[in-house]
C-alpha cells in the first residue's frame, strides 16, 4: 500500500507555503502524482437586480478567475519538479464541496489547518472539520508554521472506535517511513488502565507485523488540554487521529480533541473519519 496520487488544496487569498512544501515533500516521497486544486463561489446578489447586478457578477467572476490562473501558475511552479506528474483542477463552486467531491481522485488530500474558531465564509474558504466528515479520504493538515515534512517521530492517538482503527490503516505508508511511533490512550476517570494498555499494545503489535516499530503508551489524562500537553511533551512530529463528530443541523460538531488538533496544534496532523 502506498500514496498513489495525492491532493493538495490551495487558497486563493491566503499563503499555500507551507502546504506547498509539504504536498511536495510527500510527492518526493511515494513518488506520487499530484493534482492542484482550488475553488471559489462568487457572491449571490439578493439585493441588486438588472444590469448593475450583472455587472457585479461579472467583475466578481473576472477576479476569481484571475485569482485561480495565479494560484495555478504557483502550484505548477513550487512542485512541477517534484512530482511524478501534476494536475491543475478547479471551479466556480464552494471550496469545501467541490474538494470534497474531487477527492475520489486521491489517495490523500493535503490542507491547511485552520487558526478559527468561528464558522467560516463557506463560499470562500474551505472548512477542515466539514472536509473530514464529506471526503471519505484521510486528510493531511498543515499547519501555516511547518517548514518541511518530518516523520522522525509519529503520535498514534488512539481510541477503540471506527475512526482510530480507519485512521491507523490510511495512515500505513507514512508510518513505514516514520522512525518512531507511539501508540497513546488516553484514559478518563474510573477506565482501566490495564484494558487500555492491552488495546494499544494489540495497535502495536499490529503495527510490527506490517513492519513498523512501535509501542504503546497509557496516560491518566481525559482533559483537552492534558491531551494537547500530552501530545508536545511526545514531541511528536505527525499525529495519527480518528476524527470524531456528529451532524446538527449543517453544522459538524467535532470531539474536543479532533478540534484541537485542527486549531491547536503546530505540528502536522493526518486525520481520517
């Protein structure tokens, strides 16, 4: 198993940077085909009718046009050299839907981690936790601080749901490239600690016999905050994470610790629901 073809959204108004050079680095790495991608919906005019209506629509349309001829022309030149073969896709539409349906081309799609905590413009801006839950692929993020991509040390979050055990198997070439995993529960309250070592050591173990070293670690810690200490006290380099969330409404509602990673963490995140 290996990344095949990977993903990598860019915005229109924002740096792509970092998520440049980590779409790169991975290319380099499984020696993948990427495909460019970015989408924007223009603004709906409720207010405004006849030909000045128009001519808004039309001016709008122009300067996103303009806009994703120069996000192209950025991507093909950060990463022509770095892939096996690339692709440029993309549309008038919102971000998040028209990625999310793209995505069936990819083994992996690549973004930016989001610093908000507030709903973003969903005709502009792309929203990570509502990609998770659409695109039915892992989805790496980055956050704008990375500087290239280092898999010296990998944090496996675990918990015995779906989503962990799906994260964990997606995540099968990365880890073979890692130096080091750990295996981490977190435990809460009266949960047994014996249980929860056996859990991660059967991950481990699992992991060994796809050649991949690992062990498992427990922590007394159920809190937001413990998990997030936790995770830079391991100084991990990438972490591994089921990522857990319930529909309300349009809303996507994500875990404490799935909104972390997201908004939190300065360090690259591969997440799977």
């Amino acid at each position: 198993m290996s990344y095949s073809t990977l993903m990598v959204h860019l915005e229109l108004e924002r740096s792509n940077d970092a998520r440049l050079r980590i779409a790169g680095d991975l290319a380099e790495q499984f020696d993948a085909r990427l495909i460019g991608i970015a989408a924007c919906d223009p603004e709906p005019t409720h207010y405004a009718g006849g030909a000045f209506a128009q001519g808004l629509v039309k001016r709008e349309r122009a300067e996103i046009t303009k806009k994703m001829a120069e996000t192209e022309e950025q991507f093909r030149a950060a990463l022509q050299k770095r892939a096996q073969n690339i692709e440029w896709r993309s549309a008038m539409a919102r971000p998040t839907d028209y990625v999310a349906r793209e995505a069936r081309a990819a083994d992996l799609v690549i973004t930016g981690a989001s610093r908000e905590a507030v709903l973003l413009d969903p005709l502009r801006r792309l929203d990570p936790s509502d990609l998770l839950m659409q695109a039915g692929r892992p989805i790496f993020f980055v956050p704008p601080e990375v500087e290239h991509l280092n898999l010296n040390n990998v944090l496996v979050a675990w918990k015995d749901t779906r989503e962990a055990r799906r994260a964990v198997a997606d995540a099968l070439p990365l880890l073979r490239q890692a130096k080091h995993v750990k295996v981490v529960e977190v435990i809460e309250g009266n949960s047994s600690r014996t249980l929860a070592q056996e859990r991660v050591n059967d991950v481990a173990q699992w992991l060994g016999r796809h050649a991949i070293a690992a062990n498992g670690t427990v922590m007394d810690d159920g809190n937001e905050s413990g998990q997030l200490d936790a995770l830079w006290q391991n100084e991990a380099d990438l972490v591994v994470a089921g990522a857990y969330g319930h529909t309300r409404f349009r809303e996507w509602v994500l875990g404490g610790f799935t909104r972390t990673v997201l908004t939190r963490s300065r360090r690259c995140s591969f997440l799977t629901h």
